[in-house]
C-alpha cells in the first residue's frame, strides 16, 4: 500500500508538470514564465535524483528522473519561445 501511494503521486505530480509544459510547447508566448523555474527544477532534481539513487528508493529514483527530464524540456521550450520573441 506504501508503494502505491507514492507511484500514484509521483504520476499525479508528472501529469501536472507535464500539462505545463505541453500547454508552454502549444503557446507562442512565454510571458511570465521564468527559466529560473525550469534551472532550479533541474538542478533540484538531479540532487533528488542522486539522493534518491544512494536510498535505493525506486519510486523516487524514476519520479525524480522524469522530473529532471521534465525540468530539460520546459527549459528548452522557454528558450525557444523566448529567442523566437526576440528576433521577430
């Protein structure tokens, strides 16, 4: 049951971020979106990731690489958006 809780909250979290970044991807604009946010995720997320590793916690081991996965990909779309913004 432990185990279930956390793979069930690791999805709800990855769909939440994974929607932002799919809504970020469809959109032209990026205002107001930093990518501060998506550096500190990142960054977050490999120490997570690293931590997670050296605990054995598998739940956390892929939460936090889909993360870090996640937190690559909103920085790359926010670059994009933000250096096609500034050539047109």
């Amino acid at each position: 049951m432990t185990e279930l809780i956390g793979w069930v909250s690791s999805l709800i979290l990855l769909a939440t971020l994974t929607g932002q970044n799919w809504k970020q991807w469809r959109s032209d604009s990026v205002a107001g979106v930093s990518k501060w946010l998506w550096i500190g995720q990142t960054a977050a997320s490999i120490g997570f990731t690293s931590y997670s590793v050296l605990l054995g916690n598998w739940v956390f081991i892929a939460t936090n690489a889909l993360l870090l996965v996640n937190g690559l990909v909103g920085f790359v779309v926010v670059h994009r958006r933000a250096k096609r913004a500034r050539s047109v």
